[in-house]
C-alpha cells in the first residue's frame, strides 16, 4: 500500500542535481501573483533513478512498499537496489519516480537564488 507523505497544489520544478552523492533538489519558488510567501526545497539523497518532467504543477509524492512496484516501468537495476525507496510524484499530469535512500522538505522564506536549507552545494 503506497503511504503518502507529501501534498501541494504549487508549481515545482526540478531545481539541482548534484552528481557528487547523487543529491536532487526540487522547488516551488516563492511568488508575487498569486502571492505566496514561501518556497518548498524536497531533497532526495542518494538518487538512483529520476522519472518526472522538469516543470510541475502540484505534487502528491507516496512511499511505495514492494506490492506497489508492480506495473511501474522501472530501470533494470532497480531490482539490485536493496538501501533506496521508489517515491511514486504525481502532479495534475503526470505519473513518476525518484528512487532514493532519503527524502526530506523544508519550507522557508528564502529567495529565489538563496541556498537552500539543505545546502546541496
């Protein structure tokens, strides 16, 4: 039974891939029209496969358990990959993944090009 864990109605992006640790950063950004206050930062360590568009508007990402593996087109190796999790991301038209060990999100007031809490640099 895949257990959500993270929703949005904002657009995201694909902001920073880090190939080092294999670190993905994606981002809502603050905006003025309609105003929103905040950025969203979701970081994702230790990144094995990527399967989602650059660009999104809104975000439902889900911890899929083995069961829920069945059916999506994942990579070959995903089979060799004990230590990580497939994050299922759907947005209003979109179906993907991020294979990952770990995911966490922070929300601040940070601008635009302001480092993100996660300081993936």
């Amino acid at each position: 039974m895949a257990i959500e864990i993270f929703r949005s109605s904002r657009r995201f992006q694909i902001w920073d891939y880090t190939v080092g640790h294999r670190r993905l950063l994606i981002r809502s950004t603050r905006e003025e029209q309609p105003y929103v206050p905040t950025r969203i930062d979701i970081f994702f360590k230790n990144v094995a496969a990527i399967h989602a568009p650059t660009t999104f508007d809104g975000l439902i990402m889900s911890e899929l358990d083995k069961e829920d593996k069945i059916g999506l087109c994942l990579p070959a190796q995903s089979s060799k990959l004990k230590a990580q999790k497939i994050f299922l991301v759907t947005g209003s038209d979109f179906t993907g993944y991020v294979i990952a060990a770990v995911v966490a999100w922070h929300e601040d007031e940070g601008q635009y090009y302001e480092p993100s809490y996660f300081d993936v640099r």
